[in-house]
C-alpha cells in the first residue's frame, strides 16, 4: 500500500463529493488518465480546497470525468500555518507574477490580491486577463506543497479599493523610503503585507495608506527586485509569526 505522502494528489471541489465517493472533473481526469496513465484500483489522494483531504481508489474513467471511492480522510502533508497572511503584491509584467503566486502557496498564504499602483505597468483590464492562468497555478503549486487549502485569489484591484477591504485586519506597507522598523510590528492571527512595483509607491499611495492606519516599514540593508520583496516578505512574517521556524 503507498503511503499516504507517495500517492498522486488531485483537487475536487467540495460539491463533488458525496457520502462515498468524488468526481474528478475533465481537466483533473485527463492529467490522471493520459499524463499519469493512472488505472482502476489505483490509489490516489483527492483534496477539496478547504483544507480536507482523502485518500480514493479509481473506480471508473471517463473521457470528461473520473469516478473515486472514498477510502479514508487522511492528513495533509502540509499543514495549515496558525497565522493568516494576506499578500497584496503590485502585478508585475512577464511570468515574474507567475512566480510570486506560486512561492506564495509554498510559503502558506492564505490570500493574495493582485494590487494595480499608480507607477504599476499592468492595468487592471490586462491583469483580469491572467486570473485563469494565475488560478491554475494557485492549483498546481498546492498539489506540489502538499497544501489541502487552496489560497484566495482576489480579483486586481486599486490600493484605495483594497484600504477599504472589511477583513484586512492589521495591515502594513512595505516602502523602500518613510517607514519604520519592522520589528515594531505585533500582529496575533493574521496580517496583511502590501507589496509595491519596481518603480515604488508613489507619494500619494502613501498617503493613503498613512490616513487609513497602514504603518509603513522599511526594511534596511538590502535593496530588493519587487518579485524577491514579495517572497521574502511572505517568508520572514511566516517565521516571525507563523510556523516558519
């Protein structure tokens, strides 16, 4: 019998799932039928976004869909940090993005926006563009890390329309210039991290942030591409407040 570590990993949402058994829908079938060339009997682990996951036999393949018996909920591999990031990262042209949704997954956060700036070079038209690309790696990195919850992409939105989010909870900016030392933050439960483009905020960005409580850090000694702040962000809040240690 594989372990549970060893078995494929595939996501089905929650409505898929019955008492006994799960469908896997056409996308999900035809990575496990032609990619994997899994078979009847086969054991596979299915998770359902939510932070469940089980381990199911192949009872039936489709040409659109793929029936699974459950067997038993099992652990997953990668447990859920205590400590809840939001990461509001100014879009980046390229696969840069592509690369700070998928560290981002790996590193535990729980939501990401995509933030348009004023000095940002994606507008909000061409970054909706990318929401099913950057959903489908949202998917194939929470595979890969052994996550069962699947990280919240928000929908791009401008800095004003993110400030007025009702469930930031604490929140602050990070700015190469005005800020203060990051080791004046205390956050319990969650937080949320705002990441600007590689031009910088632009002066009135700031003010904003500062009439809407956002404290403004500014980390010392290294000066960072806007991709690399993002992750490393993400990675030095996790271990300073969450289960990166």
């Amino acid at each position: 019998m594989l372990k549970d570590q060893d078995m494929r990993r595939f996501y089905a949402a929650i409505e898929s799932f019955s008492e006994n058994t799960v469908t896997l829908d056409s996308d999900e079938t035809r990575h496990l039928r032609d990619v994997l060339r899994l078979k009847v009997g086969d054991v596979v682990a299915v998770f359902d976004g939510t932070g469940r996951e089980f381990a199911c036999a192949v009872a039936a393949v489709g040409k659109k869909s793929t029936e699974l018996t459950i067997e038993r909920e099992t652990l997953p591999a990668s447990p859920e940090s205590p400590f809840e990031i939001t990461l509001a990262a100014a879009v980046l042209n390229g696969e840069k993005y592509d690369l700070i949704i998928q560290k981002a997954v790996e590193l535990g956060v729980t939501n990401l926006f995509p933030l348009i700036t004023v000095r940002c070079d994606v507008k909000v038209n061409d970054a909706a563009k990318r929401l099913d690309r950057w959903r489908r790696i949202v998917l194939d990195a929470t595979k890969q890390s052994g996550r069962a919850n699947l990280m919240r992409l928000g929908d791009p939105s401008a800095l004003d329309t993110l400030l007025s989010h009702p469930e930031l909870g604490e929140t602050i900016l990070f700015s190469e210039r005005g800020g203060i030392a990051f080791s004046t933050i205390a956050a319990e439960k969650k937080i949320t991290a705002l990441i600007g483009p590689k031009g910088g905020w632009d002066d009135s960005e700031l003010a904003s942030a500062g009439k809407a409580g956002v404290k403004i850090i500014t980390l010392g000694g290294r000066i960072l591409r806007a991709e690399t702040a993002a992750i490393s962000i993400a990675a030095i809040l996790q271990h300073k407040f969450g289960d990166l240690n």
